[in-house]
C-alpha cells in the first residue's frame, strides 16, 4: 500500500493494517489503529460514589434486541419504568418520566421548566450539587440566591425558611444525597415550608434513591430526581424524574420557552404519555436499551422492597463503619448518607496515592472528594447490588493494606 499518502511515520500506533490495499482508497483518514482492537474492559469493585457494578440481570436486559422508539412494546416498557419510578419515589404524580441523560439531565430539566430567567431561587451549597444547580439555573438567567455551608453542612428548617423570606424564590433546591460530602440531609418539614411561601421544593436524591428513605408525597416534595447508577446499579444514562401538580402549573404555565428543546416537559410528556394525549409525537430518539436496563433496576428494587433496600444499607454501612474506626479512620460527618461513606484523609498520607495503591492491587475504585470536598475525604460507596458486608471486608483490607504500604507522604 501507498502509506506515503498517510504520513504516519510520527505515530507507530496508527500503522495501517498490512492486508488492507488502500491505494486505491479515496480516504484520507486511515482507520485509527485502536478501533482495529478489541474492546477491552477491566473488572472492577467499583467501591466508589458511582457509577456502581451493575448485576448479571440489568446487563443481560440492557442486551436485548433493540425495538424503536416508538413501538408500542416501548411505550409499554415506558409505562412500566414510570411505574417504578412512582414506587421508588413514592408518589403518585402522574408527570413521573426518565430522562435520556445522567442525573445532571434532569438537574438541568427541573430548573430549566420550572424556573424563567429573571426568577429568584434559593439553592443550598454544602458540597457539589448545589453549586452544580446554582451554575445551571444563572446560566439560563435566573436570579441565584445562595444559602451557603463547609462541605457536610447542615441547614436547619429555621435557616431555611428566613432565606426564602429574605429571597422570595420561586425553587429552592436542597440535595438529600450529597455524594460530595457523604451526607444525607433532612427534608421533613422543608416542603410545608415551602409551600408556605409559594416556592417548589426541588429534592436531588442521586446517591441516595434506594439507600436511604424518601418519600415524595409525604414530604411534599414538589420535584424529585435521581440517576441510574448508584443504588439502582443500572448503568449510567438515564435519570427518573417526577413533577408534582404545583410543579406542573408553574412548569406549564409559563411566558417563555424552556431554554432547552431536549428537555423541555412540554414535549417530554407527551413523548412519555403524561399528557393526557391520545397520541405520542416525535420528540427525540430514546436510549432504548437505557431504558431496557433502568427497568430492569426498577423491578429488583420492586421485588425487593424499598424498605428491605433502606434496612440492607444500613446494616452494611453500620459494619463498614466499625471497620474504619478499627482501622484508625475518622468518618467525615454524622449526617451519613447510607450509600456513600466519607472519611476524612488520614494524617500524614497523600489520598491520591492510597487510592492509586487500592486501584493497582486490589481492582477497587474508591475516590476523593468531589468540589469543594477535594482534599478533605475520601468516599467509600456500597450501592445496592454491591451492598453486602463481604464487599465492605473487601474495602476495608484494600484500606488496611495501602495504610500499610504507602508512604506517609502529605500532598
Ligand atoms: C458523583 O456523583 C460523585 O459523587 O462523585
């Protein structure tokens, strides 16, 4: 063949393949070496914040023969994960969709509906996620108001309720799972709150959803949402979602578009037949196999329970928890979320390189702080399918051995 054509003398790993003629090729972009390959994919423990391993059965659903988008099979399916949705929320909402995107989707569809740009919101910060909402909702111009704590922060009803009337917001956002800093904050109390001053209650339960309780309705929680990939161990990429009525009148009552075309409800309903509608239109191609998978979660966390989900975290977490301070660890806060454990970096080591060690010997993914928690902690995450004690003695040895074996070192 013609490699002169190529010019690949620079990069040996972009050789072209010797039995291809391409001399007669009208390409001038060879095929890249690496697609040549295989895929290759390690296993893992993945013991951190997310994504977590992902069970033999959501696997084998997320392999199933795709159909389209639009069949009626799909749509069916479609049914079943808004059903399961309004279970593991525990809601009746009838505006109860996924979204085809991460958890940052239906961050990103929440304030974009509910909130027009000039409005005034309220977002907490006591870790990423808040600071996270607060960027989204003032880069579609909304007026941000702050209520702002060190990572792990605990806002109380009263800090809360003088803010909103300090503020006026028309949302104010508060993470129940704050992955960042390990916390699981309260929300009794805070709708009625809300409720109170004619703000919506916007609740991110990412890393908390099947791990610690919840409860849409009766907390009055207005929006709610969560990811795929923590507790309910499907992969990443599809996000639930619901809206309660209060949040449908503001959402659907608007003077502007949603900034966003993809995520606006308007056509999110329909395309998931919360409308009312007798027909669904073409809004945007689904992720039909997503959609297989978070299904699938969906129908072990149903055939589980929720409240045997709950009790599991919390036993495993209680274990992991002794085993750490056996260790000599000190845990980050006392507001825990069950499924992502904070430890605050032990003295004198570099955490990047005891995670590194536990990576390198031990296939175990644990991870840093996220944010404003970089530098302070490291999380350890027991997820649903990798909920089990065996998997908390399987972190807990990797910990003892990078303790023993790295260097005490201080970044
Ligand atoms: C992501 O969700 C994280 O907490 O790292």
């Amino acid at each position: 063949p013609d490699k002169s054509k190529f010019d690949i003398s620079s990069d040996a790993l972009c050789e072209l393949p010797p039995r291809v003629d391409r001399s007669m090729s009208s390409v001038t972009i060879p095929p890249p070496a690496c697609m040549l390959r295989p895929l290759e994919v390690p296993l893992r423990y993945l013991f951190g914040p997310g994504p977590s391993n992902v069970p033999p059965r959501i696997l084998a659903a997320a392999s199933r023969p795709i159909i389209g988008h639009m069949h009626p099979e799909m749509y069916e399916i479609m049914n079943d994960i808004k059903r399961g949705i309004q279970y593991a929320f525990q809601t009746e909402n009838n505006m109860t969709i996924a979204m085809s995107g991460s958890g940052h989707a239906a961050m990103e569809c929440a304030v974009f509906n509910t909130v027009e740009p000039g409005e005034s919101v309220l977002i907490s910060i006591n870790g990423i996620w808040g600071e996270r909402v607060a960027e989204i909702a003032e880069r579609m111009g909304a007026n941000v108001h702050r209520l702002v704590k060190t990572p792990g922060g605990y806002f109380t009803n009263k800090e809360i309720e003088q803010a909103i009337e300090k503020h006026k917001p028309v949302l104010f956002f508060l993470a129940h799972g704050e992955s960042s800093a390990g916390l699981c904050h309260p929300v009794d109390g805070i709708g009625d709150i809300c409720r109170k001053h004619n703000c919506l209650f916007l609740v991110d339960t990412v890393a908390s959803l099947g791990a610690a309780p919840i409860f849409m309705d009766k907390q009055n929680i207005d929006i709610l949402y969560t990811g795929s990939q923590k507790a309910l161990n499907a992969p990443p990429g599809t996000a639930p979602i619901s809206f309660n009525e209060r949040a449908c009148r503001k959402m659907f009552n608007r003077k502007t578009k949603p900034l966003s075309y993809l995520f606006d409800m308007t056509h999110l309903s329909n395309y998931w037949g919360c409308d009312g509608k007798p027909a669904r239109e073409y809004h945007h191609t689904g992720p039909v196999s997503g959609f297989f998978s978070l299904r699938e979660s969906l129908a072990i966390l149903a055939e589980k329970g929720l409240e045997e989900s709950w009790k599991k975290h919390t036993e495993v977490v209680a274990y992991l928890y002794k085993g750490l301070e056996d260790l000599g660890l000190k845990l980050f806060i006392d507001l825990r979320l069950p499924s992502v454990t904070t430890i605050t970096v032990p003295d004198g080591y570099n955490w990047r390189e005891l995670l590194a060690y536990i990576m390198k010997h031990h296939q175990i993914e644990m991870t840093g702080g996220l944010g404003p928690s970089i530098g302070m902690v490291m999380r350890i995450g027991l997820m649903g399918y990798n909920c089990e004690k065996t998997n908390a003695d399987k972190a807990l040895n990797a910990l003892a051995d990078a303790l023993k074996n790295c260097k005490k070192s201080k970044s």
